[in-house]
C-alpha cells in the first residue's frame, strides 16, 4: 500500500481532498477483499471511487496528514506539464 499511496499523492490528475478519499476508499476495498479470499469479483477504479467513505480512525488521519505534508501540492518541474497533448 505505501507504492500505491505515494503514486496518489504524486498525481497531478487528482485534487488534495481527491487524495485523501482514494487513498481511504482503496484501503478499504484492499481490506475487505483480503477478508473475502480469492472468491472476489474484480472492481475499477471508478466503481471503487463510487462507494461511500469509509470511517477514519486516528491513526489513518495522522498517515494522510504526514502524507499531505510530505508531498504537498506536488508539483512536476515541467511548468508546461498539464498544457502537454498526448
């Protein structure tokens, strides 16, 4: 989960608050497939984002806090970065 948390936080398609609640709805996902086994249907990303978050415990809010704090507004060193065509 930590690869996964900094390639959201490193985004620079998803918003501050965006981060936050990907991060907490595909923790939650993660959970309650490894409570299912291997009987799990797989889901999209957007079916995930669809879901309601879930509760946050103190130390899930301390995590996304340091996370914020660690990467901030990231910002790619290519100012030109968000008008490139692909």
């Amino acid at each position: 989960m930590p690869a996964v948390k900094t390639k959201i936080f490193r985004s620079p398609d998803l918003t501050k608050l965006d981060r936050r609640n990907m991060v907490l709805k595909i923790r939650d996902h993660l959970r309650e497939i490894s409570l299912q086994g291997v009987t799990v249907q797989k889901r999209s990303l957007y079916s995930i984002m669809q879901r309601s978050l879930p509760a946050i415990d103190a130390e899930t809010e301390t995590e996304l806090a340091v996370l914020e704090n660690l990467f901030g507004e990231y910002n790619f060193p290519d100012a030109n970065y968000q008008n490139q065509k692909y």
